[in-house]
C-alpha cells in the first residue's frame, strides 16, 4: 500500500502530498467562495458619486440594461448582483442566470423602468429577485398579417423556471402588457414543470393589468405546483384602464392547472373584477388562504343581463369555481358582487371567514344580485361533505347574506347572519325557486343531504330565510327578525325540511 501511494504522489514523502492537494483544495474553495460571497455593484446614472466610485459597473440612464446584464453574466454560480439606489431605465429584457440574485436596495430606492417591450425574465433555475421597483410602460403589438406577437401577454417580471424566489419588490404597468407578475409555464423556455416559486412582501398597486397572474402555454406540464404568497397585497388592478375586461388582482389559475398553493396574509383592494380568482376549468388541488383579505373588488359596472355565476361579471372578493380550496380566517368587505363565490365545490373549507357590506351600490330589481356567500353547483361532485363552512358570518350585505343552489352535501356549522338588505324582499335564499332565478348552473334542484346551522338576524327583508326545493335538508340555530315572514318553505314535500332544532323567535326575543 505504501509503494503504490508513494508512486502516485511523485517526490514527495507518503503522507505529505495527498494533505498538500487537500490543502490546496480547501483554499481553492475558500476563494470560490469569497468570490461568490462579493457582490459586483451596478450603479444608476442618477446615483450618488460614492456609489459611482465603488460600482465595478457604471450606467448612465441610457439602455442601462446593458450594463446589469454584464454584471449578471459575469457572477459565478450563487452570485450577487447589487442594485444602487436609483433609476435604471432599460429599453431591453434582463435575464438572470442559474443561481443568481439581482438585489436593489428597497423598492422605494432602486427603480427598474422598462419600456420598449423590455422585461424582467426568469427562464433560469434558482434565481433570487429582493428588493426593487418595476414599472413598465409603452409595450407595442408587433404582430403582422404572418406572425403572432405574444410579448404583450407577459408580465413585467415573467418567471418561467422553478425554485424562484421574490422578496420585497413592488411593480406596476400601464394596459399596454398583461401581467405585473406572472407565472408562466411555456415549455418553448423551460419545458419542466414550474414549481416552487415564492412571493414575500410583494405589492403590485395602480396597474392597468392582472398584479399576479398564473398562465400556461402548451398541453404539457400545465400544472403550476407549490406556489408561496406572504404578505403580498394587488391593489386598483385595472380600475384606472385595463389591458382586458377580467383583470383582477390574483389569478391563479388561467390556463394552468394549480396544486399546492399558500397564500398567507394577502391583500387585494380596487380590482377591475376579482380580488382572488380562479378559472372555472383549471383543476385546483391543495390550495390554501390563510388571514387574506379582499376589499373593494369588482369595479367594472354590472351587465345589462346578469347570470349569478355566469362568464359575464365576477365581481367578486374571493371567486373559487370548483376544486379544492380552503380559506381560513378570511375577510370579504364591500365587494361589488360576491364576499365569497363557490361554485361546484368539491372538498372546500370556509372556516372563520367574515363579510360585509357586499354590493357596495344600492340593488334595484333583479339585474344586480350582491351575495355574502354564494354556493352554485352546476356539475356532480365526489366529495361528500362537498363544502364545510364552519364559523362564518355576513354582516350587513347590500344583497343576499347566503345563496345556495343545486348543491348536495353542503355542511354549515355556526354561521351568523346580520341585517341583509335583501333582493326581492328576501334576505337569504336557500334553494333554487325555478327559472324564474337566471343562474348559471343545469341543476333546478334546491338544496339536498344537507346540513345548515346558523343565527339569523334582520328585519329589513319580508322574509329573512327562504327556504325552497330543499330535499333531506336539517336546519338549526336561531332566526331573531321582525319580517313579515322570517322563515318561508315552499316546494319541499312533507320531511324534506327538519326545521325541529331551529328557534324562530321576535326582532325583541331571545334565545
């Protein structure tokens, strides 16, 4: 053994030249990692004379995407680029390599402005984005009479690659492109599937587009997996002008499928149409809203027909059609047209969620119809129970406190209703009455297999509860109103309704 050493090690003795390599290659990864560690600084045209002196890259406010892209082709895997307070105005796209992390100083300081169809493209594994403002503007259509331009139906920050990371940086865009944010598998890219991409302490505020967009291109590895929003807020997405008429705050699931979504105290207000939405055909598995709150959505004027439920309006705080999706300790105030829409729920959790004031204008006839919690099933579900709304509440709406149509299997546990305006003298409808109620769903049916505990409360509908079609349906908690009619049931044979456990007392009775 120690001939055979001694002839691999040269002129050295036996143990001296293997530690000599070791050694030597200790040192060597120390320097990589030095080098690594040492950011190279790009400063701004308009940045002080200090961060000019210590830039190894200086830009002077023309076409300044040039230098942050040598800068960014210059690290070694795991490098840093670091951003000077100030504005980089960049006519052309940025992409990051594997590995890298393009850092501003906050997004009040450090300003990307994009124009002339630049962008910020993430086509890279592993690349981490903290602490910058985008803007972009003035995105021209070149689409001819033979080819199809598609860079307007991106985002200013497009992410394609998985293991993504997007800390403290804010955005907004005028109508001329379709997302601040998006989420975009287009396997011409990055043909894997995207996943893993996180968002913390991101704001997308006064666009003229989506904030945050999901997107897929293609019929192969649509579906978007492990997504991770923290403390992420939309703001007036499309209330100032819109790139389309369905803009809305989040959009998750577009043409993707989604599964493994957390969407953790989150923020969306002033919404052309919905705050948090999702599309009716993607399939939606594990997606969970924890302490998210949805104000003042809905902004486009309500349709001239309007179908509850239907393609035409959405309008909502939280718009959920099908799939499996929870939301706990979520808010919904003073949306337009829905708190909270669930259509053909299919394993959903509604648990300590609150509304109020949904239907922000007064509601005159039938063409507009505001709902605290609207439940619509229009196609079969498998999961039984196919809702659980636990300890939830409606203050106040302008509409409907509840709506439930053509659904089975629905269970609520303590949910509380408090003075609904009403619509047609009817402060919550529990069934479909017929035809004469243009829904969006092929099932006449009411309501059926059901449970639906609650206190009710109100007196400014004629009738507070109306309770119609339901089949093996249980009712129990309170009813406290000084309606003409505080609890109605019509077209429900003998032993349908089971109205035993629930109290019907005077607006001055109690419990």
């Amino acid at each position: 053994m120690t001939t055979r050493l001694l002839e691999r090690s040269g002129d050295l003795p036996g143990p001296c030249r293997p530690i000599a390599l070791l050694a030597g290659a200790v040192i060597c990864l120390l320097l990589a990692q030095g080098v690594a560690a040492t950011p190279l600084f790009v400063a701004a045209g308009d940045s002080s004379p200090a961060a000019k002196a210590q830039a190894n890259y200086t830009c002077d406010g023309i076409d300044d995407q040039v230098e942050i892209q040598a800068a960014l082709a210059a690290l070694p895997d795991g490098g840093t680029v670091a951003l000077s307070g100030g504005t980089f105005n960049c006519s052309g796209s940025l992409v990051p390599p594997a590995g890298a992390t393009l850092r501003g100083e906050g997004p009040d300081k450090t300003i990307l402005l994009f124009s002339e169809n630049g962008m910020l493209n993430v086509s890279e594994e592993r690349v981490t984005l903290d602490g910058f403002h985008i803007t972009g503007s003035g995105y021209k259509n070149m689409s001819t009479e033979t080819t199809l331009d598609l860079s307007r139906w991106l985002g200013v920050l497009t992410i394609y690659a998985s293991h993504t990371k997007v800390h403290n940086v804010t955005g907004t865009a005028d109508a001329s492109i379709q997302a601040v944010f998006l989420l975009l598998h287009n396997p011409n890219v990055y043909a894997p599937i995207l996943e893993d991409v996180e968002f913390t302490n991101c704001r997308a505020a006064d666009t003229g587009t989506y904030g945050f967009l999901h997107n897929a291109w293609g019929s192969e590895n649509t579906t978007i997996k492990d997504v991770r929003y923290e403390n992420c807020a939309a703001v007036n997405c499309g209330r100032y002008g819109a790139f389309n008429a369905w803009v809305t705050g989040f959009d998750f699931a577009e043409q993707n499928n989604i599964e493994g979504l957390r969407v953790s105290n989150c923020f969306a207000e002033g919404s052309l149409e919905s705050g948090f939405h999702f599309e009716w055909d993607p399939k939606k598995r594990d997606c969970v809203f924890i302490n998210c709150v949805s104000k003042d959505n809905g902004q486009k004027p309500w349709p001239d027909t309007y179908l509850v439920g239907g393609p035409d309006y959405f309008g909502a705080g939280f718009y959920l059609p099908g799939g499996r999706v929870s939301l706990v300790n979520c808010r919904a105030e003073g949306n337009r047209a829905f708190g909270f829409f669930v259509g053909n729920p299919d394993g959903m959790l509604l648990y300590n969620c609150t509304e109020n004031g949904t239907g922000s204008r007064p509601v005159v006839g039938w063409s507009a119809r505001p709902i605290a919690y609207c439940i619509l099933q229009s196609l079969p579900v498998t999961k039984n129970p196919s809702i659980v709304m636990d300890h939830c509440s409606s203050l106040g709406t302008n509409g409907w406190g509840l709506f439930i149509c053509g659904a089975s299997n629905v269970l609520i546990r303590d949910f509380t209703m408090t003075d609904p305006a009403g619509i047609g003298g009817i402060g919550a409808m529990l069934g479909c009455p017929g035809d004469e109620l243009q829904v969006n769903s092929t099932i006449k049916a009411g309501i059926s297999n059901s449970t639906i505990d609650l206190a009710a409360s109100g007196s400014r509908p004629q009738t507070l509860m109306y309770i119609v079609n339901n089949k093996n349906v249980t009712y129990s908690g309170s009813v406290v109103s000084g309606a003409a009619h505080p609890v109605l049931v019509e077209g429900s044979t003998a032993g349908d309704v089971d109205l035993s456990a629930l109290k019907v007392l005077p607006a001055n009775g109690t419990v």
